[in-house]
C-alpha cells in the first residue's frame, strides 16, 4: 500500500546555537582569506541546501571579486595571477540515492556556474583521490606560487575533520598520523588549526576551520524546519531539540522518500504497514524491541531516541536505496529490493537487539549485491505517489500525467527539471527572509532598534 497526502507535522520554534568559538572565526574569515588560495566548502549531502552558510557568503563574494572575477559574470576571470577556486564538497555522498547525483550536479552547475563541485565520502578512496588531483592541478595552474594554501570551512558535523585526515594519508606517502580529532557530536573543532601538509610535491597545505552555525535559523516554518534539518544530522548540540519531534520529522521524510516500501519497516514487527502517525509507529517499534516501562506500557521518547540514533547511524545508509519510482499500472507490488552501498559497515559498537540485527542484515545483505541506480516500485492499481523526494532538500509534486510520462521516457531530465525548481525555491526563500529581517532574532532587531534610538538622540544633541 503506498502512502498519500503527506502532511509535515508539527515541528518546535528554532533553537539558537551560536557560541563564542563560531562568531569569532566568522569575524576573522575575511582576514584569512586574504592568504586562501581555495576555499573548500563541505555540506552534507543529505541536506545540500540547508548546509549552506549563509553568514560566510558575503566575505567568499568579496575575496572572489578583489581576484580578479567579473561580478557581472561569475563564471569569467578577468585577471589570473593568484589562485583563487571555490570548491563545494558534499561529503557522505553514500548517504544519498545515487540516482539523484547526476541531475543534482546539473541543476547546481546550472545555477552557481562559479562553484567547482564533488560529491565524495571518505569511505571512498576514489573520491578523495579525485579531490586530491583537483587541488595537485590547481597548484600546478600556477608554477609561480611557493604553496596553495587551502581553508576548510563548513557547519558543524559535515565531516571536515575526517575528509582533512583522509586527504592527508592520500596525498603523503607512507604512514601519516592522524591530524585533527573527530567526533560524532558537533563543536569539536573550536578553533582554527595550524597547518596541516596535503602534499609534498607541490606544496600545499590546508587550514581546518570550527564548524560555524547560522546565527538565527529564521522564523515561521521554514526556520523550524531547518532547524529540525540540522538537528537531525547532529548538526546541532544534542539536547536542543525534543527527540520526538525529530522522529515525527524523520518519519514523515522516509515516507516521502519511498512511499511504498519505506525503509523503518525493517525496524517493525513483520507484516506491519507504512504508517503516518508517529505515535503508532513508535508503539509498534517499542514492542518489537521489548522498550517498556511498568505494567507493560511502551517508552515512547526512548523508542523515538533509538529510531533518530538508528538513522544516523545505519538507516540512512539504507534508505540511500532510491525512492525514484517507475509506475507500471496494474501490476503487483514487486518484493522489497536491496540496493548496494558502497562503503563499509557501521561499528559493531551498536546495539544488538533484534531491530538492529535485522537492520544490520538488511545492509549486509545490500552490500553484497550490485549497485542499481534505480529503485522500481510498482504500484497498486497505477496509484501513482504524489509527492516523491531526493535527500531531506527535494521534494516535488506530481499532478499531471504529463509528469508520469516525462519521469518514465526522460527520467534524468525530469529529475534535473525538479531539481532546479527545488533550488529556485530555495533562493527565493533567502531573499525574502532577507528583506523581512526574517533572518535576523527578535534580541537583535531589539538591540538595533536601541542603538538606532541612541545614534538619533545623539545626533539631536550635538546640533
């Protein structure tokens, strides 16, 4: 039975998580870019929109401007002395459907012409060697310079830290220490790092960068779902949001994602169904993992802690499956498929109740098959779902049978079209936020206000 008419829950008012370390290295960005040859930018691949510091785009316009690029067309340098490259990493690239890379890659190229882009994941050695011979040709590109230095800027928890280590051991030969620490939480990196060799011949060196949040996430629901956005890739400082919240969010986007077959039914007792209702879905998950309290009730905000924490951990990898549907009217439903991820199991740290050993078969079983680049469901009666998605960023409408038609004779124009749509919408959202001030916190359009106040009483007196 697919699901239908998705209704996004109630989600709690925004959180703001802005400490010291953050707005410091904000007001040194300028400052640093002046000796920044390449600006490597890491997102998460899960949220590529959301992930976009808004805050840092300001200094990264003005550095591109002072070397040489035409403002009035981003993709044209005007003078080339000095290296000067904007790269966009969207690391954990395995936690995505592959099928959506290529139309995503299209759509952004088509949108941001001035941003090289690179999916990659560091569990992957092809990606990271790929990276490093970009930077190796950028170095090269200009013989004249002693070294290229590299500044590494992201928010919190996209995997700066990693990527820096891997980059490292891929770019030195022989065995290299491990640099920076990491960590699962955000905010282990609080302040910038010396530098860190990359290579040898030629030289480059890169600077790792604290992960920096948005100052205010923003008001109405586009904040709030921001804010759950982050919160759920731990992003934020856990303990900021509700887990119950975060699990009816989760719930309601693995159900956009494939409607039909949605990957939590692992989770549940066998037969269960797709379900909308959070309060079902956690009821049925606290009873096939035995999370009751007294007189047999089941634990609700520990069945909805385990569900967040399973999908950082593993059900994400699983749910990177594909949800791209290709109708076939009148046919049955075709029996679960399990898509190949590419990268290495999870830790056997985990849990070990019967959840998560199925769960944790199901990817291993997903890893030992080939890679598919699209999920077939079949549908019901040629009940086609109405909405369908890409990451927690994408999600689009299908209303006309013009839309069925296109998605099944050009499936990769189709997707690339919605996606464009998706990031128009997005940019639209940031430019009115910023003309409402809807950007900006209530505490400091008030501290404004007083300063406003104060500059005209003084200007009053000194007439």
């Amino acid at each position: 039975m697919a699901l239908s008419n998705f209704v996004m829950p109630a989600l709690p008012s925004p959180t703001s998580w802005f400490p010291g370390h953050m707005k410091k290295f904000t007001r040194m960005l300028p400052s640093l870019l002046t000796r920044t040859d390449v600006v490597l930018e890491i997102r998460d691949s899960r949220l590529p929109l959301t992930s976009i510091n808004r805050t840092l785009e300001g200094a990264l316009r003005k550095w591109r401007l002072e070397r040489g690029w035409d403002p009035n067309d981003p993709s044209k340098r005007i003078v080339s002395v000095q290296a000067c490259e904007h790269i966009v990493v969207f690391n954990k690239r395995d936690l995505v459907p592959s099928w959506g890379m290529e139309p995503f890659y299209k759509a952004m190229e088509k949108k941001f012409p001035h941003q090289r882009l690179l999916f990659a994941s560091w569990h992957r050695s092809r990606d990271i060697r790929t990276l490093n011979d970009i930077l190796v040709n950028i170095a090269k590109q200009h013989p004249h310079a002693l070294e290229l230095n590299v500044l590494v800027i992201g928010m919190p928890n996209v995997g700066k830290s990693t990527l820096l280590n891997t980059l490292r051991h891929q770019g030195i030969k022989g065995h290299t220490a491990k640099a920076f620490q990491t960590s699962a939480n955000p905010g282990m990196t609080q302040a910038l790092s010396t530098r860190l060799k990359l290579s040898v011949e030629p030289p480059i060196y890169a600077y790792d960068s604290p992960g920096v949040m948005l100052p205010y996430l923003g008001r109405g629901t586009e904040g709030a779902e921001r804010g759950v956005k982050l919160a759920l890739i731990a992003g934020i400082k856990e303990g900021l949001y509700d887990m119950e919240a975060l699990a009816g969010y989760l719930l309601y986007r693995l159900n956009v994602l494939n409607p039909i077959s949605p990957v939590y039914l692992d989770l549940l007792p066998k037969g269960a169904q797709p379900t909308t209702e959070l309060t079902e879905f956690l009821t049925q998950l606290g009873h096939r993992m035995g999370m009751l309290k007294k007189r047999g009730e089941v634990d609700l905000t520990r069945a909805a802690v385990y569900f967040v924490r399973w999908w950082r951990e593993e059900g994400g990898l699983l749910a990177a499956k594909g949800s791209f549907h290709q109708i076939h009217h009148q046919q049955k439903p075709a029996p679960r498929p399990t898509t190949a991820i590419p990268t290495p199991p999870p830790p056997a740290s985990g849990p070990t109740d019967e959840g998560s050993t199925a769960a944790g078969g199901a990817l291993r079983a997903a890893q030992s098959e080939p890679l598919v680049s699209t999920n077939t469901s079949l549908v019901v009666g040629g009940n086609a779902p109405k909405v369908e998605g890409w990451g927690f960023d994408f999600q689009w409408a299908l209303q006309e049978a013009a839309d069925l038609e296109k998605r099944s004779t050009a499936p990769q124009l189709f997707l690339q079209e919605k996606m464009e749509v998706c990031i128009d919408q997005y940019l639209e959202m940031i430019d009115r936020e910023e003309r409402e001030e809807m950007n900006i916190s209530p505490t400091q359009i008030k501290k404004r206000q007083v300063m406003e106040e104060k500059q005209r009483r003084r200007m009053r007196y000194n007439k």
